[in-house]
C-alpha cells in the first residue's frame, strides 16, 4: 500500500475524529460513521501505530461502523465497560507496549457480562500463531498487514454478517 492511500485515510478519519480529553492526553478517538449512513457495529480497535489505527478505522467507518480507537490497553476494559451502546467487536493488536494482547485479553474474560468478540490483530501470521491466539480464547483471528479490499468483509464475519 502506497503512501496515498495513508494520506487519503488520514484526511477522512482527521474529518470525523471526535477527541475525548483528559488532563490535555488523548484517551481515546471515538469516530462516527459518514453523514447518512446508519452504524451497523460499535468496534473499538486497540492498535498502537497510528497509522494503522487510522487506516483500520477509516475502512470500517466507510462500511458504516463506529469506531472507538484506542493507541495500547490502558482504557480498554474501562470503554468496554462505560460506553454506550456496548461495542459488538474488539480487534486487539497482540505486540502492544507493556501488556500484550494475550495480557488484555485475560483481563476481559474477567468482566461481568461479556457480549462482544475479541479478534486479534497480528504481523504473527504462522499456523502456531494463529493456533496460540485460538488457545487463548480469542473469537478470531486478523493478520497485518491487512489488505484494504477483504479488511472489511473479515470483520463482518467476525460481527456474523
């Protein structure tokens, strides 16, 4: 993927960005979908590159979505937790900074009342990779980089559509 097409998602998604502050630190980028569309999943995507995290979202706010983006894990049970409507699907990055994916998701099996998936989101894209993150409990599984043409439609999937 070119250079562009970063450039392109990063105008689109800056458009729609809604920034939640705290103690002038971003907490977390609530993105809502384009005018006229009606949202069809909450997700909340925990990527550390920025990049990515705005191009991941850009294609799904494109589909329609609402997207809580989220740069590591510090927040994540809380946005699971507070925000409303409850998200559908959690696409977690493994290679976090201090707590890895794996951490994070032992940390949501012990929340009360869990009814969304949680997908991993990985460069890790060897069969034992995949085998581990099923062991572990994630609903699925997503590797990176992702290809912007079937990105959305793998999400889908995961959200039963």
């Amino acid at each position: 993927m070119g250079a562009g097409a970063v450039a392109a998602a990063d105008r689109a998604t800056r458009r729609r960005h809604r920034r939640r502050k705290r103690d002038g630190k971003r907490q977390y980028v609530l993105v809502h979908p384009a005018a006229g569309t009606v949202s069809v999943a909450i997700i909340v995507i925990v990527e550390d590159q920025p990049d990515n995290l705005k191009l991941l979202t850009t294609l799904l706010t494109i589909k329609g979505h609402q997207v809580v983006g989220l740069p590591n894990g510090d927040r994540l049970t809380d946005v699971l937790r507070t925000h409303q409507p409850t998200p559908d699907l959690v696409l977690l990055d493994i290679q976090l900074p201090g707590r890895d994916g794996y951490a994070l998701l032992e940390e949501l099996k012990g929340l009360p009342e869990r009814s969304w998936k949680v997908v991993a989101l990985t460069a890790h894209a060897l069969p034992e990779d995949r085998t581990r993150a099923s062991a572990a409990g994630f609903d699925g599984y997503i590797t990176k980089p992702v290809d912007v043409r079937t990105f959305p439609a793998e999400v889908a999937r995961y959200l039963g559509g």
